[in-house]
C-alpha cells in the first residue's frame, strides 16, 4: 500500500491509525489474561450478597468513585494508613472494579468494620455533623428511599454471565457450598435473591430503621463488607510477593 | 540583514531542500529535512534505555509467565531470607524491614515498648515521637468520631482535651477504654419521675454548678438525687462527683458533653435542657480497639490522648 494513498484517504487513516494505537493497549492488558499469577491464590474472597451487590449499585450510581479509590497501594505509608495493600483476588468478582486513581476523600479499600453501622448512617446524611472539615456532600435521602430489589436476580445474572459465580442450577449451587459453605451459598442463589436480600436487610437492619429496607441499608452493608474478606494474619509478610 | 535579503535566501533553501515527493491541490509539497541530532540520539538512547529496563526488570510476556529480569530483593520472612526478582511488593516487604525510616521507627518503637508511662510522659524523646506517630493513628481511628483536634461533638462523642473523664483520666483506664471500649448507659426516667421531678433534680444538677435556680425547686431535686425515688446517687455519687468504674461524669465541673448548657440562653432554656435528658437517658458505645491495634500502637495513642486533656 503506498503512503499516498493512506495520507488521501480519511477513512483508511483512522482505521490503520485505531489498529496502530490499540496494539499498545493490547500488549499491556492482553497477557494479563493468561497469565498465571495476575489473580493471587487467597482464601475468604466471594461474590457480594444481593443487599451488597445493590449497595454496590448505589455506590456507582452516586459517583463516590469520583472522590473515593479502593485500592491500597503497595507503600508503606499506605500500608500504615489503610492496612494491607490491595490483591487482584479482592476485587476478581467486581464488574466493573472500583480501583480508581482520584483520592479526595480517603481510600476505602479496607474501610469495612472500621466505623460502626451508626456512624456510617450519619456520616452519609450529614457528613459535617462528624466531621466539620470534611467537603463531602451529604446523602440524606438514602435513609428515606426504599430500595428497589425488584431486578436484583436480574443483575445477578447478569453478573453471572460475565464470570460471577452466583448460582441457578442445583449443581452450581453445591459447588458454591463447598467453595463458600452454606451460609454464602445460600446467599448467592438467584433463585431466592430477593427472599435473601430481605433477609439479610432484616437481619442485621443496616441503618437501624428496622421498618423498611432503604438504599441505605444496601450501600451501608456494602461498605461493611468492603476489604474484609481476606484475613491477612493467615499468610506471612512475603506471600503475596510471590505471585508477581 | 534586510527583509529583501531574507526573502532571497528563503527561496534559494527551498529550491535546494529535498521534498517528500507528494503534491497536493497541485503545488502543496512536504520539505523533507534531516531531523535534529540531538532528537534522534535522545530516540536511541530510549531504545537503550528500554533494552536495558527489560534485562532488569520483569517486562516481556512468555506463554503462562513473564521474563522475571535478573534485578533481585531480599527480605525476610519468619527469620528466614527469601530472595525474589524485583517487584513492587517485595520491595515494600523490605522497606517495612530495612528501610531507613522503618528501621528508625522501629527503633523508637522498641524505645517507648519498654519504657512505663510515667517514663514516656516524662521523656522529651519518647514523647515527641508519641506525639507525632499517635496523631496518625487518632487521625485513622479516632478522629472520625472525636475530631482531628480530639475536641469530640457535643452530644455525641466525648471531648478529649478537657479535664473531663468519664471513664477515669489515668494511663491504665485510658488504656483500658482503647483496648476494650464502653458501653456508657444512663436508663430513661420518664416512666419514674413526674414531669415536675425532672425539673426538679435538673434545678438541683444545675445548682451543683453554680447556676442559680430557684432553692425549693433544688432542694426537692437533691432528695430525688439522694433518695431511692431518682437513684442517680448510685452511679452519680452522694456529692454528684461520679463514679469512673460506671461511666458516670461528674456533675459539679460544669463540664457538659452530652448537652449544651452553657451555650443555653436563658435559665428556662437550661432547665428544659438537663430535664429533657434525664427524661430520655442515652446510651453510647465506644468500640473496642485490642484486635485492631497492635500494642505499641494503643500504648502510644494512650500516651497520647492523656497528654491532650491533662490526665489524672
């Protein structure tokens, strides 16, 4: 093909020019497909339960992303701030992961257990209340928005399809009791996603208001979860080295 | 040089300079000139560069693995060295153990384990490290609820820098308040006491700080207080001094941390404002930190925490 032609050519240019920039973006996340060690072997990590899965919902669709990154970096500083540094395996059943790169607030990779249940509630309605130098907006209606878990076993299949093992057949449900025991299995059967979800919001009633489930119990009992699942004293300091 | 003599020249380069060959719209060529020198050394020395980095470090994707590079780190594990190609979180496993900082931070850390209280609060050294390593932990644990400064929130989480314990001022039962937190409980009174007593035991609280109220109204209020009718001396003391072991403040500093009394406007304002909390009572809770810090960490947060209020 000679050079004139594709200098004359406006159509075939953007097509070479596309096909020549997205070998850099292949070459440095292709591999990380097939390469062995990229998820690290961990026990504790498993899929959210429907009530996290919808917190985790709210917590995209409020943008806390745009201020908040979940993801300790492998630094000392970090690792004295937040704890443990970030593994892949935490965020592998994420679609789409929440890593982000923007910390105006704090990171929140480990922020589970942290706080109580209360704190998190007023904190997410009225920030300053606690915390009088903080800019984050205040979340008020959380508290008074049911939520909507009417689709929620479609969202689990959907995550599903894209590698998520919440389970439909008695077979994937039995494999999901011996890799997550019982209890989670129980927790990740589409089937029975939305009698869960309420059992858990009932259960353990997120946001104290034990009358109706609200986006808050969701979003609260997902922050609860959020780098909890991994119990870190179970491996020694260089484990995790090992895998890059 | 005049603007005739430049011109002159610009037409003799561009008969001279070689082009690329391509015409558009009939006359639009491309000059095709050498690029600089130094452009094209700073480009080699890139793809030097480049071929050195990947002899080093892990860089080229083979099959199921990638070449590891021949760069190494040693750290330890459980005694034992381990030595691994270079990668990020070997690095940090041996900046936690070897770095300068860490080694000097560890140093200190070792320095104020061994050291009592009394020791700590005593020694400049320790204490300017107390005092700048637990700021960092307050800031992480702490200070969501008790603020930056340790000021707290009236009403809901207790002022640390004031002369004011609930719980006990000294090292020991601010370690124990860290280590395992507290339930703090006053019950509500409202089925037990009459409007009218509420009103009356706040008119005697608020007389055992100098507010003045009226005489009858308090003196009602301190038989209440003593009696078995209130019952507050039983966690409150005979005199309203407190008692560490229940959590119950002393009455008589007019230190408020739970309502706002000296901020009251006027003496109706605060009677209403201590006779509505006895009536609802409160509960709080203060989790406990023992699985969560390490020893040296509550320790120092200790040390720390006694030094911003004055401890006892």
């Amino acid at each position: 093909m000679k050079h004139e032609s594709v200098e004359t050519n406006a159509g075939l240019l953007i097509i070479l020019t596309l096909a020549v920039i997205s070998v850099g973006g292949l070459v440095e996340i292709v591999p990380l497909f097939y390469i062995d060690d990229t998820i690290e072997e961990v026990d504790g990590v498993r899929p959210y339960t429907p009530l996290e899965q919808r917190g985790r919902d709210i917590f995209v669709r409020e943008g806390c992303y745009t201020c908040h990154s979940q993801m300790v970096r492998p630094f000392r500083d970090e690792m004295l701030r937040y704890g443990h540094y970030s593994l892949a395996a935490e965020s592998m059943y994420d679609h789409p992961f929440q890593w982000g790169s923007k910390r105006t607030g704090p990171d929140l990779a480990r922020v589970g257990g942290k706080y109580s249940n209360e704190w998190h509630v007023q904190h997410l309605i009225d920030p300053r209340s606690l915390l009088p130098e903080s800019i984050m907006p205040g979340y008020p209606w959380l508290a008074t928005t049911p939520l909507d878990y009417s689709d929620i076993a479609a969202r689990m299949r959907a995550l599903k399809r894209v590698g998520v093992p919440y389970s439909i057949t008695e077979e994937e449900y039995e494999s999901n009791v011996e890799k997550f025991g019982e209890q989670h299995a129980r927790m990740f059967d589409i089937n029975n996603a939305e009698e869960m979800l309420i059992e858990q919001a009932q259960e353990e009633n997120f946001d104290g208001d034990s009358s109706f489930i609200s986006e808050m119990d969701a979003l609260v009992a997902y922050l609860q979860v959020l780098g909890t699942m991994v119990d870190f004293s179970e491996y020694d300091d260089g484990h995790f080295a090992e895998f890059r | 040089m005049s603007t005739q003599d430049n011109h002159d020249k610009n037409q003799g380069d561009k008969n001279q300079v070689e082009t690329t060959g391509h015409v558009w719209d009939g006359d639009l060529q491309e000059y095709n000139n050498p690029l600089p020198r130094w452009w094209l050394w700073g480009f080699y020395a890139t793809v030097v560069f480049a071929l050195v980095y990947w002899l080093i470090y892990p860089a080229w994707p083979i099959g199921d693995s990638f070449t590891k590079g021949f760069a190494t780190i040693t750290y330890e594990v459980g005694g034992e060295e381990r030595t691994t190609h270079w990668n990020t979180r070997a690095l940090l496993a041996r900046d936690m153990q070897t770095g300068e900082y860490a080694v000097r931070q560890r140093e200190m850390l070792e320095q104020v384990a061994a050291q009592d209280y009394e020791t700590i609060l005593a020694d400049a050294d320790s204490m300017s490290f107390v005092n700048a390593y637990a700021q960092g932990s307050f800031g992480t644990w702490c200070a969501a609820c008790h603020q930056v400064g340790g000021a707290g929130v009236i009403g809901q989480y207790p002022n640390l820098r004031n002369d004011h314990w609930k719980w006990g001022g000294t090292v020991d039962q601010i370690e124990q308040t860290i280590r395992e937190g507290r339930m703090g409980f006053m019950p509500a009174f409202r089925d037990t006491l009459s409007s009218d007593q509420l009103n009356e035991v706040a008119a005697y609280v608020l007389s055992l700080n100098d507010y003045d109220v009226d005489s009858d109204m308090s003196d009602a209020g301190e038989r209440i207080f003593t009696g078995m009718e209130g019952g507050c001396f039983q966690c409150h003391g005979e005199d309203g001094q407190g008692l560490a072991s229940q959590g119950a403040p002393n009455l008589t500093n007019n230190i408020w941390g739970l309502i706002d009394v000296p901020g009251a406007d006027s003496d109706s304002e605060r009677l209403r404002l201590v006779a509505n909390f006895v009536r609802d009572g409160i509960q709080r809770e203060m989790p406990a930190f023992a699985d969560r810090l390490s020893d040296e960490e509550i320790k120092m947060l200790t040390a720390y925490v006694h030094s911003l209020g004055g401890g006892q």
